[in-house]
C-alpha cells in the first residue's frame, strides 16, 4: 500500500511555496517579512519571560510560520473548488463573515485547521471571499460579469486531476503531493494579461473596485499574506524607515498586557500593470502585505463585550488618536488572565503540573481551576484567536480599497446561500474554541464547560 503524506505536510509545502512566489511578485512583502523578524527578535532578546511563555505555550515554534493569505472568487462553482482543494491541505471553512455592511459586496470564510494537533504544526488560513453579485446595481453589468466569469476556470488541469486522485486514493503520495502544490499554487498567481478590454475593466472598477479585482482576472491571485509580529505597534512606527507606506491605523482592539483576538496593520495596495485583451496597458490596485499580533480567543460573553467597547470607541483619523480611545474604552475589559478567566471571557488550556499529576486522585471535576492553579497544581494557556474580525476585515479591505467605498449598498447577509455554493456548511468557531479547553480540562480530570448560550 502507498505511503500517503499528512495533509498538515502538505498545508506546510503550499504556505512556504506562497510565500516565495508572492515575495517574487510583491518584493516589498520581503521587506516587510525583513521588519516583522527584526522586531520579533528585539521583542524576545527584551522579553525573556516572554520567549519562555511562548515555549512552554507551544507557540514560539510556529511564531515565524504564522501566515494567513485572502482571495477573491467570483461564482458559486469556484468556491466549491478551492473547498476541495483546501481540504487536500487540511484546511476547512470556519465562520462566516458577511462584509456587505461596510459597502464591500462579497461575504467570506476562513479555510484553517481546526484540530489541536494541526494547529500547531502549521496554522496556514486563507480568508476567502465570494462575490455576491446581487449588490451590483447595473443589471447588465451584473449579467455581462457573471458571462465572464463563467468562461474561466481557476485550477490547471493537472490540479483537478490530483484532487480526482485524491478523493479515490484517499491520499497523496509524496511525489503527487509535490505536484499538486505546484499545479495549485497557479491558481494564486498573478497574471498582468487581464480577460477583458480596458472600456469592461473601467466600468467594473466604477462599480466596485472589488468586483474589477474578481472578475478581470483569469485567476483569483493571492491579494495578500500576513506574517505574525509580537509588537504590532512597533512594526507600524518602522515601517517608513524600511520604505514602507502603512494603513492609517491598526485594525483591532488597543495594545495590551493579555492580548486578546486579533489586531491588524498593512502596507498600503500596489499599483501594478496591466495589459487587456485588447492590447490596451492600464494599472490595477489591490495587493498588499498586511501584519497580524494574535491573542486569546474570547468566549461569546467575551466577544459581546468587546463589540460593544469598540464600538464606543469609534475610529479616530490618525493611529495615536485612534488607539488612545481604544484604551480609554477598554478599561472596562479586564487585563489580567485570572479575570479573564473566572469572568468566562476566554478561552484557556489546562495542564497538569506535576504536582497536580502526583495529586490527580484528589481532583474533583467541579474543581475551581484557579485553585488548583494556585495551589501549583494546574497551568493555563490561552487558547489562540485563530480567526477574524468582520469589523477588521472590512477595515483592512477598505484601506487598499479607496475612501469612496466605505459605505454604499448594505446588502444582508446570507450564510444560507453561501453555504450552498461552498456545498457544506462552515464550523462554527466558538464551538472549536470551547472543545479545546473541554478536551484540557477532561484530561485534567475537571468538567467541561458550556458558554455557548451566551451569543454575541
């Protein structure tokens, strides 16, 4: 029998084979892969507790292989193409996001391991949004761009033929495995040859420079890659000196003690050439490196918490404005992971130490972890955010978007019709996140919990 090679191999093989070609496409990306390393390094030459947190946390490991990317698909068949491409990789839609409330007319979803084990060999994600073409106001432009999308197709041939294979061997040798993240890393490239005349490309763009992006290209390029910092705020000070231009403001919740979810920056969209069918030359913007510190992921109760200080935030023109009211509304967000905790707010691992082990017969499954973690018989991880912010997404999008764009047609959402054309449903991320801590806290022999009741 064949020796078929993991599908967390393979997510690996395709996340650094990424890398390398966007780096070739977009050189500013290694720039800004170049800062990120050099403020890691700082962090952590600084941090010595710290650095020991992130060994003994599992996740000084993966801190330098952190990636997620974002693509754009415009039909329903696409989209359940890239599904079955992405499992191959281990990779399953998780949440979905509906980011036609800020104007922009796609909804998304995160294709991401979901499995501990998965996680922390390689967290590869990619946000991917579908086009919803009934937020295109202009009938036949709506008609004309679904025409054109429909004469495409995004995989080589050689890459159908090995998800085929896959689906009838059950597995990849590594021969094919190599194969099919060559023959499925075309699928993301970028391609200056649009598929239509500049006269079809200007009238997208008017439409929506989104739906230009979709619908004028043969492939659905990588619009961006994210490498993980430990101090999103210093990378966002450096990135002039490194020749780089950022977004006005750091997407997310404040700087803090206990990070928590997910804050972004970027760098804003290149300006990159463009030939169209009919020989014309033009430019297109839409590609960008963007910068991710990662936190705890938040309970439901956490998360409506949240919601509501960012909201009483507000977003100010500037990033020190912007996060100086970030910290005034979160005072009311408990910064100390004992808060945290017992307030149900976030999600936790549990570990026996041990002590703990040694005492394990004395442990009751309606223990008070704080107890035990006091008495130094338990340790408590945080459980990473592996996900994403509607309101972050959005704000990233609309920074390499234009201004004009911000809010136009609020569309409603619909995870209904999204999970048709994906052919199955995505995962729910809070259910992810709760059956970590239950599976740490059976193992330490304590009950598991139940905060889903509690919806944002």
């Amino acid at each position: 029998m064949a020796e078929y090679v993991s599908a967390d191999e393979i997510r690996e093989m395709f996340a650094q084979a990424m890398s390398v070609m966007y780096q070739q496409e977009v050189p500013l990306y290694g720039t800004l892969l170049d800062l990120v390393a050099d403020v890691n390094i700082g962090v952590l030459e600084k941090h010595a507790m710290l650095l020991e947190k992130l060994t003994n946390d599992g996740e000084i490991g993966r801190l330098n292989v952190e990636r997620h990317g974002a693509i754009r698909v415009g039909t329903p068949e696409e989209l359940a193409g890239l599904r079955k491409v992405f499992a191959i990789m281990g990779m399953y839609p998780v949440g979905y996001y509906d980011l036609s409330v800020a104007g922009i007319p796609v909804h998304s979803t995160a294709f991401r391991p979901v499995e501990d084990a998965a996680l922390a060999r390689n967290p590869f994600r990619v946000f991917t949004s579908l086009l919803r073409p009934e937020l295109i106001e202009d009938t036949q432009l709506r008609a004309k761009a679904l025409q054109i999308l429909a004469k495409r197709s995004l995989f080589t041939p050689g890459c159908l033929e090995l998800v085929e294979i896959h689906a009838e061997q059950g597995g990849l040798t590594t021969t094919q495995a190599q194969r099919f993240v060559r023959e499925a890393l075309e699928t993301f490239r970028w391609r200056q040859q649009a598929c239509v005349d500049a006269q079809t490309y200007q009238t997208l763009h008017n439409a929506h420079r989104l739906v230009a992006d979709i619908v004028s290209f043969p492939g659905c390029h990588i619009n961006h890659l994210t490498p993980r910092t430990l101090d999103i705020d210093r990378v966002q000070a450096l990135m002039p000196e490194y020749g780089i231009t950022p977004k006005n403001v750091i997407e997310g919740p404040p700087r803090r003690k206990n990070p928590i979810l997910l804050r972004q920056t970027s760098f804003r969209a290149l300006e990159e050439k463009v030939i169209f069918t009919a020989g014309e030359q033009g430019a297109h913007t839409a590609r960008f490196g963007e910068i991710e510190q990662r936190g705890v992921a938040l309970t439901p109760a956490g998360r409506r918490l949240y919601d509501d200080l960012l909201a009483d935030a507000g977003v100010a023109g500037d990033n020190f404005s912007h996060q100086q009211h970030l910290q005034n509304a979160f005072a009311r967000f408990p910064d100390d992971e004992a808060t945290l905790r017992s307030a149900g707010l976030a999600w936790y691992r549990y570990k026996l130490l041990p002590a703990g082990d040694a005492n394990r017969q004395l442990i009751k499954p309606e223990d008070d972890p704080q107890e035990l973690i006091d008495r130094g018989w338990l340790a408590a991880s945080p459980v990473t955010y592996e996900d994403f912010l509607p309101v972050s997404a959005a704000g990233i999008f609309q920074s390499n978007l234009g201004a004009e764009t911000q809010v136009r047609e609020q569309g409603h959402a619909s995870q209904q019709a999204f999970e048709s054309a994906l052919g199955c449903a995505v995962k729910d991320a809070f259910v992810l996140y709760q059956e970590a801590e239950n599976r740490s806290r059976r193992a330490c022999g304590l009950a598991a919990v139940n905060r889903l009741t509690d919806t944002p």
